[in-house]
C-alpha cells in the first residue's frame, strides 16, 4: 500500500510537473518568435524561401495544436518570383498523450485557400522537382527522434487552387478519412476545372478508397468514381463518368496497375486497361482500349461542337474503335488499330515520336470509303455565274507537318473519281511534303504520281508527276470533270510546277508539259464533218447540206501535248486521224479563265487507208478555228482561207495546163 501510494504520489507529481510544463510554454513561449529560425530551416532544406507574414498560433492542451495563416513557399531558382505554393489558413493537430508513448498521432489537418502553381522553366524542368534538394534520403515511417508514426485523423482541403499551364482546378474541395497503416481511408472531392482561361467550366466530383501500406510504399485504390459535368449545347449538361474498380500503386517499384476501366462523356463510353512503371521518374504506360459503337452527329451535338455539313446526311452516324496502346519518353503509339466509321473499316498502329514536335509515322491500310459522303453538299449555282472564290491553302499547317507512313486503300471515291487498289508513301519534314510512290487503278487502267509540295519559303511550290496509263478517259472526265467533251482509250501524262498561297495563283502559274495519246474515241460536241460540208456548199454556192449534227468527230487515234507557261496550255502538234479525215493544228488554252483558241487543218481523203495525205489522195484542205470555253467550244470553218485555198488550187491548175501546152508547141516546132 505504502509503494502505491508512493506511485501514485510520483505520478502525480509528473502530471503536475507536465501541466506546469504545458502552461508555461503557453504563457511565455511565443511562436512567432521562432519564425526566423523556422524561415532558415526551410531555406537550408528545399533551397526556397518561406513567407510567414500571418501571426502562428499555439495551443498546448489537450492537443498541441498549430494554427497559422497566411503563408507562402517560394519558387525554386530559375522560376518567376511567384510563390510555389500559398495557403491563407493551416489548422494543425498533434495529440499530446500519444507523445509521452513516443507516437506521432495528427489530428484532423485543415487547409483552407491553397494555391498551388505548377509549371516548367524555358529548360524544361518542372518547379516540383528536386523538391529538398538532389540526394535527399527518402521519407521514413519514423521521425528521427524515434517518435513512430501513427495515424492521420483525416485532411480538410478548402477553397483551393491548382493550376499547370492554361489548365486551372479551381473551387477545390478536398475531404480525406483517417490515414493509417493497412486501414483503409475514404476520399472525397470537389472541383472546377477550366482548360483555358475563357473556357467553359467543368465540375468534378467522385470518391473512392485506398489502402495504404507505407512500409513497403503500396496503395491499393478500390471503388474509384469520378462524376464531371459541364453545360453543352444550349445549357444542356454534359456528364463525364470514370470508373476504376480497383488500381495497384507500388510507388517503391514505380508501377501501376489497373486490370480495367471504363470512361463514359454523354453517350461515348470507352473502356479498357492500363499498366504502368517507372510512374516516378520517366512515366510508362501501355494497355488496351475499346470504343463502343457512338454517334459521331449525336456526341458532337451534346457537347455543343457544330456538326459539320455533308452530302450524305447520313455520314458520320456510327463509330467505334479498338486497339493497344503505349506512353512514355514523350512519345504515344497506338497498334492493333481497328477503327470503323459508317461503312469504312481503317486497321494498322500510328506513332507520335515526340509530343513537342508532333513528328508522326503511320502504316494503316482502309478497306473502302466513299470521301464525297462527308463533303459539303454543293452551293446552289448563282443567278449570275461568277467565278468561285480562290481556295487558300493551308500553308502554316503544311510547314509545321512532321509524318512520315504508308496509306492503302481498297476502294475509294474522291471528288467524284472512282479509285480502287491504291498505296501511297508519304513523307513530311521542315516544311517538304513528299508524296511518292503515288499509285492506283483507276477506269481500266493505271495511275502513278509523285507529287512534292515545298512550303519553305515565303510562296509554296508545287511538283507535279503523273501518268495515267491504258485509262477510259470518257469516264474519267464525266466523274472528275462533269465533262463529256472526249472519250477513248490511252495515256495520259503530266509533268508540271506552281507557284502560289491559293488555288487561282497556282493555276495562273502553272508550267510544265502535258501529252495525251488516245484512240477510238470521239471528241464530244464538235462534228468537224458536217462543219466542212457546209463550208464546202457555201464557197460552192450549192444549197447547204439537210440533216442535224451529230454533234461528235469519231476517231481512230487522238493526239496532242502541250507546253505550259503562266497557267496558258500551247499546242503545237493535235492530231486527229479519223478514216478519210485528218485534221493537225495548234493553239491556246488559258486554264484559269478556259478560253480556248485553236486553227486546225482538216484534211479530206480520197483513200482512207493512206495513212498520211498525198498529192492526189486530197479531196478538201479545209480550215478551222476553234473558240470559246473549254465548256462551251465553237467551230467555225475558215471560209476565207478556204476559198484563197480552192482559187489557188485553181490557178494551180491552169498553171500546169498552160505549162503542159507549151511544151507540146514547143516539141512541134522542133521537128
């Protein structure tokens, strides 16, 4: 009895010895005389400066509580002179018995206005990083007192603000359950996010637990639920949905894991899952996705995007897409691709090498598609025809390209022209585009391209090669042109360059050389033999012939090149050979404004299977010129040329009639 009493008395001594203790400190310790101290310390640690300018408040029982406010820690050298981070008002707890037992127990931790900002100096490196110092030793359950670590009673986030570039969390509301080891703790969260300064808000919220375990630095999160929401079309809400199951961090070993997930905006639901390492130093992530099937018209409605017009309405009506995926090193790459747009099916992996330069390299081969479904329908044509506005080019685009790949397609339609079998190779850098080999089956033939596009300089150069080979040019005109002006079978070649910023630059500087080579065809309004019969009645003074133009020249073989200079097609050498007709000529094509000017020789045969005319075999050398459009030609025969050509042939022969009788006088007189 007596030893217990005296326990009891040396007990109570202590505790009187600790109050005694507590309420000095309170009453003669000020906090706010350590600042200085407290300023250097952190100085020493991080290399940042400390701002205390707010008054620190201590309480000592029955928890030793720290309240203080505002506050702000520096950026670290080399960064504006903003702070890193600020805090209006930090309210902290430590419980006071757990201590005599040599354990750290924080209470509740408030913190009300932070203002966290994140951001990287013109080298790249983060304001975050070497937070401490290079070298520091990694955090310890334990303080270096030997007091162990116990628990947190939970952590109060108000008010706050986090911000990285143009991207701003702002309205930030953060409530953690208590932290302890292998216990589970429950978090909870609130916030707006905004993209760009004007841009509209977006509302998050969601909850979730994890389990830490910290001496081995694993977290093991279950049950994620993030719900975010923002004004679509017309004030519609937008509601964003991501879905975690459960997700592995092992911040010792740097991974990650979560066997799935799913995100959901409006009516767009991906799902799939993603694995990690190295997620402290160098981020790498892989794992797959999955997009199920989702109105591309519908999405962009509710997300308030304005639909784009197409010639079919509907286009763009199904969409979905799966495949693997890779992150890390600044690079992204997407493989096993199998994405499905309407009717088309594309295939093949896309690789981004540097997210900085967007440097891209691509191998995806399309099955079909009909490209002319998913362009604007056509204007309605003018009261007045006038011409179109020039189309610019879209150059600044052009000279940031970089990308290199190959594109195959199975079956395609573009502006009308009706392709299969294509394979292209593509090769875009410092402001060249390449495009080569170009090739493709197109109307019972070939084609192969090499087209260049140089946007180096101040005005584009364009390079053009092209070969269409054995092809039905009364087809392709009609799909390509909406021209029936020439048809038959053949080549056709190109060689050319232009210059300029928009479409009626480049063909006013259009240069090169053309040639075309077709035979059995016809060349559509223009009936050159019902032209030449008219015009041999009018210089005969005979009645004009009846009937009605068929409106075509037939012929066996059709051909023509043509030099181009400042966007003006000169001919030198049109033939046309047609059983007892030939014609040759030259002329003009002005490609922008389509105005043509042609004089042709045509030539009338007495045998058609002489196959160049000669004296004797020439029924007519008639004359004509051809003018107008492109669109609209007209043929006029030369009845001025043609009567000079008879009364010469005329002359010709009384010529050889007189010269043949005065030979024969003169043989007679020397007898």
């Amino acid at each position: 009895m007596r030893g217990l009493r005296l326990a009891t008395f040396v007990l109570g001594g202590l505790v009187a010895l600790l109050a005694l203790g507590l309420l000095a400190v309170y009453l003669f310790v000020d906090p706010n005389d350590f600042k200085p101290r407290i300023v250097m310390a952190v100085k020493e640690a991080t290399g940042r400066e400390l701002a205390l300018p707010g008054k620190i408040k201590l309480a000592v029982f029955p928890a030793i509580a720290l309240e203080l406010g505002p506050a702000s820690l520096g950026n670290p050298p080399g960064f504006p002179a903003r702070p890193f981070v600020a805090v209006e008002h930090l309210d902290l707890h430590v419980k006071l018995l757990p201590l005599l037992r040599k354990e750290l127990h924080v209470g509740r931790v408030e913190i009300d206005g932070l203002d966290l900002r994140l951001e990287k100096n013109p080298a790249g490196k983060g304001n975050w990083e070497d937070f401490g110092g290079k070298g520091a030793p990694a955090a310890t359950p334990t303080t270096s007192g030997g007091v162990s670590l116990g628990d947190v009673g939970g952590v109060l986030l108000k008010n706050s603000r986090v911000s990285y570039g143009d991207l701003v969390a702002d309205q930030l509301n953060l409530e953690v359950g208590r932290i302890a080891a292998g216990t589970s703790t429950a978090i909870k969260t609130k916030v707006t996010v905004r993209s760009a300064p004007n841009a509209p808000p977006l509302g998050l919220s969601g909850s979730f637990e994890i389990t830490p375990d910290p001496m081995q630095r694993r977290y093991h999160l279950a049950k994620l639920d993030l719900t975010a929401t923002r004004s679509g079309t017309a004030g519609a809400p937008v509601t964003y949905k991501v879905s975690v199951p459960q997700l592995d961090l092992d911040l010792a070993g740097e991974t990650l894991s979560a066997p799935t997930f799913s995100a959901q905006v409006a009516d767009a639901r991906l799902s799939g899952a993603v694995r990690g390492s190295r997620i402290m130093t160098e981020p790498q992530l892989g794992g797959t996705f999955k997009l199920d099937p989702v109105s591309p018209r519908n999405l962009l409605q509710h997300l308030g995007v304005v639909i784009p017009r197409t010639r079919d309405p509907q286009a763009l009506t199904k969409l979905l897409a799966s495949g693997t995926y890779r992150y890390g090193g600044n690079a992204v790459e997407a493989r096993d691709l199998d994405v499905r747009l309407d009717d088309s099916s594309l295939r093949g992996s896309v690789s981004i090498g540097n997210l900085d330069t967007k440097a891209m390299t691509f191998d995806l081969a399309l099955d079909q598609m009909d490209f002319d479904r998913y362009r604007p329908p056509p204007a309605a044509p003018p009261a007045i025809k006038v011409r179109a506005k020039p189309t610019p080019l879209p150059t600044e685009t052009l000279k940031s390209l970089r990308a290199s790949g190959k594109v195959s397609v199975g079956r395609a339609t573009v502006v009308g022209v009706k392709l299969t079998e294509i394979a292209v190779t593509l090769a875009a850098k410092d402001g060249v585009i390449h495009i080569a080999p170009a090739k493709a089956r197109l109307y019972g033939g070939t084609y192969a391209g090499d087209v260049t596009l140089d946007g180096r300089g101040d005005i584009p150069l364009i390079k053009l090669e092209q070969s269409m080979t054995n092809i039905d040019a009364a087809q392709l005109l009609k799909d390509f042109a909406k021209s029936d002006r020439l048809s038959g079978r053949g080549n056709i070649t190109s060689n050319l360059t232009a210059r300029g910023a928009e479409s009626d630059a480049l063909l006013g500087s259009l240069a090169g050389h053309v040639a075309a080579n077709l035979e059995q065809g016809a060349l559509e309004g223009v009936d050159l033999w019902f032209e030449i019969n008219r015009a041999v009645s009018v210089i005969q003074r005979q009645a004009l012939p009846g009937g009605q133009s068929s409106g075509r020249t037939k012929f066996d073989a059709f051909k023509a090149s043509a030099d181009v200079a400042d966007g003006v097609a000169t001919t030198k050498d049109l033939s046309i050979v047609s059983q007892n007709l030939r014609v040759n000529g030259q002329g003009t094509a002005n490609l922008l404004t389509e105005a043509i000017d042609y004089h042709v020789k045509a030539t009338v045969l007495k045998d058609a299977s002489a196959k160049t005319p000669k004296s004797g075999n020439v029924l007519a050398d008639i004359p004509v010129t051809i003018s107008g459009t492109l669109a609209k030609p007209r043929v006029s025969p030369d009845l001025e040329g043609l009567a000079k050509a008879q009364a010469q042939q005329q002359l010709d022969k009384h010529k050889d009639e007189l010269k043949q009788k005065l030979e024969d006088q003169l043989k007679n007189l020397f007898k």
